[in-house]
C-alpha cells in the first residue's frame, strides 16, 4: 500500500511539472504571434491613420496597392470627393 500511494504521488509530482512548462512555452509561442500580427495587420493600419491624421493624400494612397480599386456608391460607381463629404 505504501509503494502504490508513493508511485502515484510521484506520478502526479512528474506531471504537474511537464505541464507548467508547456504553459510557459503557450505563452512565448502567442506571444510571438502577437508581434507577428502587429507587425503584418497593425503596422499598415497604424501607417494610414497617421497620414489621414496629417492629411497627406499622397501617403493616404501609398499605403495601398496601385491596382486596389473600390466604388463606394450604391450603384457600383465611384463617387467623387465632394459627394463622399456629405
């Protein structure tokens, strides 16, 4: 009886420690995708509020792709600035 009740908290003491090192190695691992959405997702965002905030058309555009295209009325056509205003 004794052996069995020191094997098994043995057992439990060996396991305990195994998964306080996998939650340690969860963190580094979101932690990582954490930089890696910040610097593909934020960056380009980040970039375009800035020139939006100092109302720089030219940095405005080239935070997109030269080809993107988008019409924002109802009907498929491209509005001009002054109609997007109101």
């Amino acid at each position: 009886m004794k052996i069995l009740t020191l094997v098994l908290v043995c057992s439990l003491s060996l396991t305990a420690c195994g998964q306080q090192t996998k939650n340690n190695q969860n963190t580094e691992k979101s932690k990582k995708e954490n930089k890696i959405q910040d610097e593909t997702i934020l960056k380009p965002v980040k970039a375009l509020i800035e020139a939006m905030k100092a109302e720089n058309a030219k940095l405005i555009r080239a935070q997109f792709a030269k080809t993107a295209n988008q019409a924002y009325g109802a009907d498929g056509i491209m509005k001009t600035a002054e109609e997007t205003k109101k």
